[in-house]
C-alpha cells in the first residue's frame, strides 16, 4: 500500500484515535506496539520536538525509523520544529507516512512544504497552536491533505484541552473541501473525546488518556463510545 493511500483509508473510517506514542513505555517499545496493535488502532501519532520552536525536546528521525521497524501502521508525524522544510524528506525517508508542519513555523514557505510532501508521496498535513487564528491555514485548504487544530500550545503533553479548538474545527468543517481531515491533538480524554468528534474532528490524538491506563484496550473501547462512534 502507498503511503498516500492511507490517507483514503484514514477518511473511510474516521472518526479514529491516533495514540500520541509521546506517552509510551521507550525501554519497551515492542511492547507498546503491539499492545496498541492488539487494541485496534489503526495508526500511531508521532511528536518530533526540536528544543527551539517548542521548548520540550523529543525525538527524531531515528525513532520514527524505530517504529517503522516495528509496525505497518501508518505513522503520522507531527513536525514540532523550526525550519521544517529541511527535514521532511528525512521524516519521509525514516518512514512516516503523514508529515504535519506548523504554519507558524513554516510561514511564507507554507504552501511549498507542503506540495513538496505529496511529492515525496506523503501526506501533508499543516498545525496551527490555540493563539493562532484560524484564517492563517484557509489558504491551505485545497492544498493539505490534513489540517492539524491544536487545543494544547505545543511542547508538552498532559495540559488541559482548550475549547477554541472546537470553534476552529468548525469553521474548518463548513469551509473545507469534503476529503480534508481535521485532526486535534492535545487534552482529548473522555471529558473531550465527544465534542472533538460533534465539532468534526476525523483524528483524535489521545496520549494519557491511553499509555496511563494499564488496559489500552479497555480505555480505547471506553474513549470510543464516549465519543458515540464505532470502532
């Protein structure tokens, strides 16, 4: 399967939760995969944090090589950095299948990023954090494949969920072209998980909410039903 072909995939059966492996076991990845394959998740969300555009610093290219190693799962990586169009061929070759870049990061260079994703044969995808508005990423509309609303400032995670967020996924719903996806990522738990879903949410990115349960099956089958979806 190409790796743009996912993205049809993904659009079949949203709404969908994405763990954010940000929260996971490192010294088991194996593991932690599996365990998450064993529950039904149909992809996996990746944070790549450079110390510089966040102040949090995660990973690289090496883990998201990782990961490839050890599922087929789609991998959708979310690029937390500076200059990123530097990198996505790197991402792209490290084996991600989905890459997001942050239009406050990319600026000017926004739209050629991300041509210069689906070229590779990604999906590109474009975030903006909660004290952007949400007309910085309608110029993209026709462009993205993925728009990313981030109900959290990024850089962290385990911070409470900010309700602009459903405001902005709204307003994406109506003005998007039918085969956009809209994903949130960032305090989507089971106080959330329905809203996101009700304001047009198709990704779900959820971390404590899973890797701090010790039956990720049972709390991803508890997140979906909160949600009013079927897996």
């Amino acid at each position: 399967m190409s790796r743009r072909s996912h993205l049809a995939r993904l659009r079949q059966q949203s709404p969908l939760i994405l763990p954010s492996v940000l929260s996971c076991d490192y010294s088991d990845m194996r593991g932690e995969v599996q365990k998450l394959e064993a529950a039904g998740v149909q992809a996996l969300h990746l944070d790549v944090m450079d110390g510089n555009f966040v102040p949090n610093l995660t990973y690289g290219m090496p883990i998201v090589a990782a990961f490839r190693k050890l599922t087929e799962l789609p991998l959708d990586v979310h690029l937390m950095i500076e200059n990123p169009g530097r990198y996505v061929r790197q991402f792209y070759e490290a084996g991600a299948d989905i890459i997001t870049i942050h239009e406050e990061a990319a600026g000017d260079e926004t739209a050629r990023i991300l041509q210069e994703i689906k070229e590779l044969g990604a999906g590109a995808g474009v975030a903006i954090n909660p004290d952007i508005p949400v007309e910085r990423v309608m110029p993209f509309l026709e462009i993205a494949d993925l728009i990313l609303i981030m109900s959290v400032n990024a850089g962290f995670g385990g911070q409470k969920f900010n309700p602009v967020a459903l405001e902005k996924l709204e307003a994406l719903r109506k003005a998007g072209p039918k085969d956009l996806l809209l994903e949130v990522d960032g305090g989507v738990n089971l106080e959330t998980v329905q809203a996101c879903t009700e304001a047009g949410a198709d990704l779900l990115v959820i971390g404590s909410a899973i890797f701090n349960q010790s039956d990720y099956s049972a709390a991803i089958d508890e997140l979906y039903r909160t949600a009013h979806v079927s897996t």
